[in-house]
C-alpha cells in the first residue's frame, strides 16, 4: 500500500493506543500463572496478535471480547499448579516482532518443551547474543541463530545470567519473565550501564502486578559496575484477575511531535507516571522548543520556539524518527546521540530515518552512530520508501503535515505492525491522505 500525504498541519485531540510493549509483557505473565486473567486492551496490532498466537501455540487459550482479553493460561503440572507445562514440540511464530522472539525464547527454554520458533521479515537478522549463549550455558540446546525454525531443547536450570548492558534490555526481560518457572532462585547480572533500562522497569511492573517481586541491586567488583536482578521462586505468578494495558507512549510520541509542528495536539489516556521510557517524548520535545502541558491522563503539545539541541537518545531509541521529524524543522543543529541500537530494528533505523527526511529534502547526516539535523523552515516534499519498517513510515506521515509539497510514502502497510488505524487517526487530526 502506497500513501500520497496533502500537507495541512495537523491539531486536535486523539486517544492513545493501547501500549503494545506492557500487552507482550502482560499477556506471558497471564500465560503462565494458574488461574484465567482478563486484560483490557482496546487496541491490537500485529506484533501483539504474534505474541497471543505464540501463547496459544504453547497452549494457552487467549480469546478477544471486544476490548477485552480472556487469557486461560498453559495448563499445570499434576504435582504443581504453579508450575506451567508448554505444548510439546510446538511452533511459534514470531512474526517480525522481536520483542516477541526474544521474549519467548527464555520462556520456552524454561519450560522445557522442545519448541521451535519461527518469524518473518528481518527477525532473523536481528541478533540473540548474548541471550543465546546464556541460554546454552543453562543447559539447553539451541540450532544456529540467524536461521529459522530456531529449535530449542532441553530445560532451563535456574542460577546466575550475564548479560553486557550495551545489548538489547528485552534479553534481561525474557529472562525475568521466564524466571519464576525456573526450579530455584535465579538472579540476572548485568554491567552497568544498562541501555533501554526503562523497558526492564516495565517488565518488573507487570510482574509485579502477577505477584512476582524483583530485587534489584547494585554490585562492583575490581573491573566492572553490576545491576543484579533477583528472582525467587517464592513469589510465582499469581493471577491478579484483570489488568489493563495502558496507553502507548511510543506511538503517541509521533502526534505530540505533529502538536509541536502544528496547530497542538492532545493525547488521551496517557500514564504521566508511566514506567515506559517513551514518556521522555515530553521532555524532548520541550528541549526542542515545544510547549508542552501535562494534565491528568493527558499531554499536550504546541509549536513554540524551535531550536535544535543535542540529545542522548539510549533510553528510548524509538522516539528518533518522531523527533528527528521535529528536528528537520528546527533552526540551528539537533544531534541524537546513542542511536546505536537503531541499527538493530525493523531496518537499519539509523540509515532509513537519515534516507526518509533526506528524500523530502531534510538536511540530515549520520555520523558512526549519531544523527546529526540542520533544521529548515520547509521541506517540498517527496518519496519515501517505509523500508518495511512501522516507525520510518509514521515518520514521513508527520514531517509531511509541513511540507509545502505532496508526500508520498511506499510500502505504508507496515504501520499495522504496531499501529494499524494510523492513517485513519491522521485523518482525524486533519490530515489529507490518499491510500493506493
């Protein structure tokens, strides 16, 4: 699906998407713990409808009501209800989430099923290391990474992973969630700093709402900085009986960025206290010369004196193409640092979010890692190839409402990975859109 954008700025009010990050993470939890869990989550999205197909797979029984999810967790074993029992030799299919593939990998080796997981689109690229080592370390067998069907063998022993800070913060959430279903104690260790720490913090929330505690401490031997995070087995999961999945601060960010090149723009149903790292959108935002105003459940944002900065972006790389966006309009120089991981995502985002706004006239370079914009007054607009990424697509739909020509963005069905009314909200804010 193509998408041809009519520039108009956009404004105006829009509730937030159900987070699709705490839906992974809430989802598994109710997976494994005895008892049936209803979620409420009032939107869905591919990588979301990847991780129910994966549970279902493992056998669980998920089914939507409307805005509600009724989870009937795996089945127990006789001599345990705590103690979860996957399908034998099942198949998941990941689809192109990896937060769904990195996530169920420990979960299955935990459970000692002799499972397969399988994915579509890039999935396979994006790395496992070191989770995949760790996970050999404890006693499982994995087949060569990088290929599907990845089968795993063998069972999980509980004790002590390693993982480097530097790499991937879901290898230290698939692991935690996979914790409480090991035989003893087990504690992740894990050099400091951590990037993307934020997202562990959501991990621990929603565990914690299914009755799992987490120590977290912090550790120095003569070479190294440590963050231990401790499991017992002493608090299984518990059914909570109903959670709700809160607004999507990620996918949020892309109207509060449209606000700040607008007429403003008012997200509902946002947690201002959240434990997503994409809540720093605000802050961001408002050190790019935005006006922004948080009320109860609700952030607003307003255009008001841009001025490019530099900003460390490691906490919440997702937010680079929204800002980057926002940037390309800014006067003076806006360089995001810490973009590392970008390279890593559903393309090389490091590249795709220089090659996007390049496309619509955008003076914007990389360098090694970093993203470095010249702000402009206007852009004439242009072609953009989505690269089959969600984020790159959302991107060119927002620095479009300020173009002074057309927009057109191929291969924009990729949005439904995360965000699959994105066109029909931009709508609703005022956006002109021609679907092909």
């Amino acid at each position: 699906m193509d998408v041809t954008i009519t520039p108009h700025e956009l404004g105006g009010q829009i509730e937030a998407i159900a987070s699709k990050s705490m839906a992974h993470r809430l989802l598994i939890c109710a997976a494994l713990c005895p008892g049936p869990t209803t979620i409420r989550c009032t939107t869905s999205s591919k990588d979301i409808e990847a991780t129910i197909a994966c549970l279902n797979a493992l056998g669980a029984e998920i089914e939507r009501e409307g805005d509600l999810l009724r989870v009937m967790p795996l089945p127990g074993a006789p001599s345990s209800d705590n103690i979860r029992v996957g399908a034998y030799g099942a198949v998941l299919d990941c689809g192109e989430s990896g937060s769904t593939e990195r996530f169920m990998l420990p979960v299955v080796a935990a459970l000692g099923c002799d499972a397969a997981l399988t994915g579509h689109g890039r999935l396979a690229e994006r790395p496992l290391s070191p989770l995949y080592e760790e996970l050999i370390a404890g006693g499982c067998d994995l087949t060569e990474q990088g290929t599907f069907p990845l089968k795993v063998s063998g069972k999980l022993r509980n004790g002590r992973f390693e993982l480097p800070g530097n790499v991937s913060s879901q290898y230290i959430s698939g692991l935690l969630l996979a914790a409480p279903l090991l035989a003893g104690p087990s504690e992740v260790r894990v050099t400091a700093p951590i990037e993307s720490r934020p997202y562990v913090n959501l991990t621990i929330s929603a565990l914690e709402q299914f009755g799992v505690h987490v120590t977290d401490t912090n550790e120095r031997d003569q070479n190294a900085d440590y963050t231990v995070f401790a499991v017992s087995p002493s608090t299984p999961y518990r059914s909570p009986g109903e959670v709700s999945v809160e607004g999507d601060w990620s996918n949020a960010a892309f109207w509060l960025a449209a606000g700040a090149l607008g007429h403003g723009v008012s997200v509902e149903g946002l947690d201002l206290a959240s434990r997503q790292g994409d809540r720093s959108m605000l802050a961001a935002l408002a050190k790019l010369g935005a006006q922004v105003c948080r009320t109860r459940g609700v952030a607003t944002v307003h255009s008001g004196a841009p001025q490019g900065c530099e900003m460390n972006v490691a906490d919440f790389p997702d937010l680079v193409p929204p800002l980057a966006a926002v940037a390309a309009f800014a006067p003076g120089k806006t360089r995001l640092t810490g973009c590392a991981r970008l390279r890593l995502k559903e393309s090389d985002r490091v590249e795709t979010v220089v090659a996007g706004l390049s496309a619509l006239g955008a003076d914007i370079t990389s360098e090694g890692d970093d993203i470095v914009v010249n702000g402009r007054d206007s852009l004439p607009g242009g072609v953009v190839d989505a690269s089959n990424d969600h984020r790159i697509a959302m991107m060119a739909a927002i620095a479009a409402s300020r173009c002074t020509g057309p927009v057109t963005i191929l291969g924009a069905q990729c949005v439904e990975k995360s965000y699959p009314k994105f066109f029909e909200d931009y709508r609703q804010l005022g956006g002109v859109v021609e679907i092909a």
